[in-house]
C-alpha cells in the first residue's frame, strides 16, 4: 500500500517537471528579448533609425588626391543624404557631424547601441591604376550578432540571426548600389562582400558605398560638383527607401493573418 503511494507521488512529480519544463521552453525565446517584428503595427517602420557613417575625420584623413580629402568628402555627402533621408519621415544619426576622430569600434557601437536600425559607411577609394573608376557597394558576409553572454547558452539563435543580418545587408547593398548608378552614370563595380571592420561588427544591416576614387580625373571632376555630390547622397536615400518598401511589403501580410485575441 505504501510503495503503492510512493509511486502515484512519484508519477506526479513526474508530470509536474514535464509541466514545468513545457512552461520554461516557452518563455526561453521571450527571455532572450529578441524584437517580435510581427507584433508592430503595419505603419510602423521596419528599421527605426538610419546611421550614417562619414568615414575617417580629424587626424585620420583617409585618402588625399588632388586637392581632395576623403574626410571632408565623406562628411559633405552624409550630411547631404541625413537630410534626404529624414525628408522620407525617418530618423537618423551621424557617428561623427564634424571634423573629429571617431575609432572603426566607436562607429559600430554607435549602431549596435540601437535596438533596431541600418548602418551606412560613406567612403572614396583610390587606386594603383589611375584608370580605375566608378562606385562600389560592400557588405559583410560574416556579421556579429546578439551578445555573447547570450550566445553561450543559445548557439543555434546566434547562428539563425547572423544569417539574417547578413542578408539583410546585402539586399540592402543591391538596392543602394542600383540607386547610386541609376543617379550617377558612373561606372557600376557592383555590390562586393568583405570583412571591413566597420560593417562586420554591426549586428544590423550595414554597407559600405565607395562613391568613387580620388585617383581617377573623371571621378574627382565630377565629385568636385555639389550636385554630383548630391545625387550620390539622393542614391543613398532612395535605396534606403526602396529596401523599407520591401520590408514593409514582407511584413505586413504577416501581421494582417495574425490572430486577433478578443
Ligand atoms: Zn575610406
């Protein structure tokens, strides 16, 4: 009779850590507060902030050709393209609105502070070979992630969301590449993968646009005009465009066939 009662308690001790098992497996994605996208409103935007990323400023000038500097180069198109950018109604941030240092990791921490947003580096290039010209779009293949405390005890969501933001980059990449010769006429380098420090330690979607080189004549011809300069930083603005209509497209069936809890 006794073991008879031992082993009904037993068995219930059993279903309780079933139960209690079954509970903890379903809070473990809402613990690791991941961003539930399907949840937002359809007016909401996809990505709330736009970084942009002058490159290099202050004591690092980046590339120096005739009578050029990348530095002032790179902060006179990123203010053009902030502007544009928030005349669509979204919100932006610099990494740097005047001529002052900023490190590559400062510039991505600046992005990887936001919970949601996209990061765009604007660059000039220059090469060996004077004839080499026309723009450029990079993304990283590799990107970092959630963070690492996170990542010791989810391994598989680590890997899921690093995928992600890398592809995420890249179509990001395409449509900003596409907007920039579409605006510009110049030669089309295409969109590029590579590990640049700056794109591959921002855990969002992130790109590097190389608007030119600085050792090609018709290049700093055409980037010594304002409105050149302008239509670089429009390109810039529509491809940020473009990319939120697509995600807003992919999204919005999703929250229209949720289920409505009454
Ligand atoms: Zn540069």
């Amino acid at each position: 009779m006794h073991r008879e009662i031992g082993r009904s308690i037993l068995a219930w001790l059993g279903l309780l850590l079933m139960a209690a098992s079954f509970v903890w497996l379903q809070l473990l994605p809402r613990l690791a507060t991941f961003p539930d996208t399907t949840q937002k409103p359809a007016s909401e935007q996809p990505f709330a902030v736009v970084v942009i990323d002058p490159g290099h400023g202050g004591l690092d000038s980046g590339t120096m050709k005739a009578g050029m500097v990348e530095k002032d180069l790179t902060l006179d198109v990123a203010r053009r393209a902030e502007r544009l950018i928030q005349s669509r109604g979204l919100v932006t941030m610099l990494t740097r609105a005047d001529d002052s240092y900023i490190s590559l990791s400062a510039r991505a921490a600046i992005a990887n502070e936001q919970p949601n947003c996209i990061f765009i580096s604007i660059h000039f290039d220059e090469a060996g070979r004077p004839a080499a010209t026309g723009i450029e779009t990079y993304y990283a293949a590799r990107q970092v992630s959630i963070p690492e405390r996170l990542m010791s005890w989810l391994p598989f969501l680590q890997k899921a969301s690093l995928e992600s933001a890398s592809s995420e980059s890249q179509s990001l990449a395409s449509f900003i590449q596409e907007e920039l010769v579409a605006h510009t006429q110049a030669v089309n380098r295409g969109t590029r993968p590579q590990q640049f420090f700056v794109i591959a330690n921002v855990r969002h979607p992130a790109v590097l646009v190389e608007g030119g080189f600085l050792t090609n004549k018709e290049d700093v011809s055409k980037l010594a005009t304002e409105n050149y300069r302008e239509q670089i930083a429009a390109a810039i603005s529509d491809g940020v465009g473009r990319y939120r209509d697509v995600l807003q497209q992919q999204r919005t069936p999703l929250v229209v066939n949720l289920p409505v809890d009454e």
